[in-house]
C-alpha cells in the first residue's frame, strides 16, 4: 500500500517504519480488552502513559537535533513497543492468559459483528496520519517539524482526555444496561468536567504558548509554532468532548453511527487539510485539525441527542465557554503582567466564575472521581 500511495522518498519510509508499530499495537490491543473486561483502566492508562511519555521525550529530542520525519516515525514504534512490553508483562503477573483457550465458535460470533470497528478503525487510523502527510506533501518537513511542535504538547493533553474517556468506557457500558437513567446523569457529568477541565487548560496554553515552546524546545527556529499552539489549544476542548460522545454511542450499541461520523470527519478532513494548507501553509494545517475535530463532536452530539438522551448544551458548553471567552479577555487586557502572576489571576478568576455560577459543583466532582477512581 505504502509503495502505491507514491509519496516522496522520506514520507515512504517514514510510513514503513510506523507500519512495524502494528504487531506490538495488536498485542497491546489484545492485552487492553483484558483490562477492559476487567474493569482495570488503569493498567491501561499507566502503560500509555509512559510509551506517551517516550514518545514526546523522543520527538522532543529529535527536532531539537534537527531530525526529521523518519526520527518521529522511529518513536512511534518505540514507544507502541513500550506500551506492549509493560501490558503483556502486566497480563503475564496477574496470570490472565493462564488457561488461554481459543472458543472458535465465539470467536467466529464476534468476528461476523467486528465489521463496523474495522472499518472505524481503518477511518481513525488514516485521519491521525492525514495532517502530516497532506503537509509533509505541500509544504515541506521544516513546516513539519514546526506543526509537531506544537501539536506533541495537544498531543500529551489528549492523551490524558482519551485515558478518561476509556477508564469511563466500561463504567458508561455497565451504567447503560443495569441503570439507564443513572447512565444519562454520568454521560452529562463527564461532559461537563471534561469541558471544565481542558477550558481552563486551553486557556493556560493560549497565555503561556511562547514560554513553553521556548522551554521545550531551545531553538529560535520554533517561535513560530508558539502560534500554532494557540491555534491548536481550543482543539483540546474539542477531543474530550468527541471522545465521551463516542464512547456513549458506542456503549448504546450505535457503533454505526461512530463509523458514519467517522467517515464523514475523514471526508471534510481531506477538504479542510487541502484547501487550508494550500491557502495558508502550516498553519492552515492547524486551523483543519481543529474544524476537523469540530465536525466530528457536532455530528456525534447530533445522534446522542437523537438516539440516547438529550443534553442541555446551556448548561454543559455555552456556560463553561462563555466564562473561557471572559477570561481571555481578561488575558487580553492584563496581558502586561509578569506572567506567573498573569496565570494566578487566570486561575483564581477561572475557579471563582465556576463557583459563583455554579457550573460545577463539589457533588458533580465526587460523582465523577468515585466512578472513575475503582477502576
């Protein structure tokens, strides 16, 4: 496939070294339906985190050396491999796969019904790799290297949105068949905290951009994704909310729809990566990434409305944003402070606004940490 696609000598390389990474991804995956079935997210979440961990490091490390796109590719498999190592030898301690015996008639059952995740996954799979190899075709590896930048850092937060959104997964799945209407209330919670949450991190992203690329990366060469950063920091809010939204529909038994919505994020990705980029560069490139997901969370809250339960986007987006845009203002006219006393006052007005509007309160927090924390 990779020798059809005809891209350029690196790009064609880089996709066969990031192609070693689906033998250690195939037993991570095995490994993480164990964790799922058992309801032990965290196994999951600590081996995620350190391979995430390396990977960031890695790539870190190699941009500041001036690596290109086949370095980054190299830590993609090494940190899947990492991943691998730490799950298969969690499973080995517990002793899970002891009495592993295969059930062909079972596994022929799930296989008839694993259409629809193939496809969602192959959909998944080509829009993570869409952004780099659309401006790695038009615009060079140095606009590369600039977009990862930035993104590595979108990258870690999502990362820990995602490990919320799984550790929810099987709570939201067992809440569904065994008590329907307490599903709905964890669904909206986790909405909200997640909305909460990455607003305040947005916002801390669009104050401090410059610093920290300037901390992570040392390099004059890289000013220029600090506003990439900012473009990127809303696409934050955007994947928590996508995340949850899709894990409730697939814990309905509306995988369908996920692979629909899927789809067509792929589709308008393609158009919106194509057109912006040739119109605006790298950072076109990044505006797409954040219309792209945009696209994905409205259709996903289309058919949850539609088919699972009805959210109050008053309630669980419009406040919490409204609050995030007060801020920024707030930002935007204090802007001459000494920036950790800048990030304080963000703070301390952020945690006020929730408390006195009431957008989130101490019973909606023990809600979601006492369903999370067993896991």
């Amino acid at each position: 496939v990779v020798k059809v696609l005809k891209h350029p000598a690196d790009t064609t390389q880089a996709l066969e070294i990031i192609a070693l990474s689906l033998f250690p991804f195939a037993l991570s995956s095995a490994a993480e339906s164990t964790f799922q079935a058992m309801e032990r997210m965290d196994f999951i979440a600590l081996a995620q985190i350190g391979a995430k961990g390396i990977q960031v490091l890695g790539s870190i490390l190699a941009l500041m050396a001036g690596k290109g796109i086949i370095a980054l590719s190299w830590m993609i498999v090494i940190s899947q491999s990492f991943a691998a190592l730490i799950e298969i030898s969690i499973v080995k301690w517990l002793g899970l796969w002891r009495d592993f015996k295969v059930n062909w008639g079972a596994a022929i059952s799930l296989f008839s019904h694993s259409f629809d995740f193939f496809i969602l996954s192959i959909f998944v799979i080509i829009f993570s790799k869409l952004d780099v190899l659309i401006l790695s075709q038009m615009a060079g590896e140095k606009a590369v290297g600039l977009y990862n930048a930035a993104y590595l850092i979108i990258q870690v937060i999502n990362f820990l949105s995602a490990s919320y959104s799984n550790a929810a997964y099987p709570v939201l799945s067992r809440l569904f068949n065994e008590a329907r209407s307490y599903f709905e209330t964890m669904l909206r919670k986790s909405l909200l905290f997640g909305i909460v949450i990455t607003t305040l991190i947005a916002l801390l992203l669009e104050v401090a951009a410059e610093p920290i690329i300037n901390l992570l990366y040392k390099d004059k060469g890289y000013i220029a994704s600090a506003l990439l950063l900012r473009i990127e920091a809303p696409f934050i809010i955007i994947f928590i909310w996508n995340a949850i939204l899709a894990s409730g529909l697939m814990v309905s038994n509306l995988q369908r729809r996920s692979v629909i919505v899927s789809g067509i994020k792929l589709g308008v990705g393609l158009i919106y990566y194509v057109f912006l980029t040739t119109w605006l560069g790298v950072v076109g490139t990044a505006i797409a990434t954040v219309l792209a997901g945009f696209t994905g969370t409205v259709l996903n809250l289309y058919f949850i409305n539609k088919e699972v339960c009805s959210l109050n986007l008053t309630a669980l987006a419009v406040k919490p944003l409204a609050v995030g845009l007060i801020l920024m203002g707030v930002f935007w006219l204090s802007r001459k402070i000494i920036l950790p006393w800048l990030i304080l006052e963000i703070l301390l007005c952020y945690i006020t606004l929730l408390i006195v509007l009431r957008i989130f309160t101490k019973e909606d927090f023990r809600l979601i940490w006492q369903t999370i924390w067993p896991l």
